[in-house]
C-alpha cells in the first residue's frame, strides 16, 4: 500500500469510523515511510499527536510529540495506567475550535 503524504486530511468528525480500527499490518505497509508522513503532517497542522483513523487510515497507528521528542505507536494495548488524575487542557486537530479541560490520568504507565 502506498500513502501519500498529500492524501492525508484531516477528517470531519462526523467522518470518524466510531469503531475500532484494524490492526497495523507491517507486511503490507511500510512503517518508517508512514511514521515520517505521520509526523511531517502532524507537524503541518501545529499538532502535538495525529491517529491515522483521523487521516482517514484505517489502521491501529499514531504518533505523538515536539521537536526531536517523538514516538510512533502501533497497534497499542493498555496494560495499565495511573489511578490518580488531574486536571488538564486539551485540544484536537479533528475539532479545532474546541478545547476543554478534564480530569485525565496523569500517566499511561505501560502501554504493550
């Protein structure tokens, strides 16, 4: 499969597939190619992380970061997170005139 990093748009929220996307099948696409793409539009968009259902991919992926912090997840499973919680901002480049501020754990402590 190949992606195009110009073919990547951010969807309409009405647009999200609401269910679970398919798992990430690195036989069928190249990784590091989708990682960069990922990152360079995420960049683009002034956008701390990017899933790539939000693009429109159909695939269990995402990256997150600034600057040369940076981390591509595929096919991500929570085995377990923090119980404590706090009060933080949040934003999204799907709905970009919304921001909130809602408690959220403070850590996603071990993410398989």
């Amino acid at each position: 499969m190949i992606i195009k990093k110009s073919e990547l748009k951010i969807l309409p929220a009405d647009e999200l597939n609401q269910g679970f996307a398919s798992k990430f099948n690195f036989d069928e696409v190249d990784a590091s190619m989708l990682t960069n793409i990922m990152f360079d539009r995420m960049s683009e968009m002034g956008g701390a992380a990017l899933s790539a259902p939000q693009v429109g991919l159909d695939m269990c992926m995402f990256v997150m970061g600034v600057d040369h912090a940076r981390v591509e997840v595929f096919n991500p499973t929570v085995l377990s997170y923090s119980k404590e919680e706090t009060l933080m901002n949040e934003g999204s480049l799907t709905f970009r005139h919304f921001s909130n501020s809602k408690k959220t754990s403070i850590c996603y402590s071990r993410i398989l």
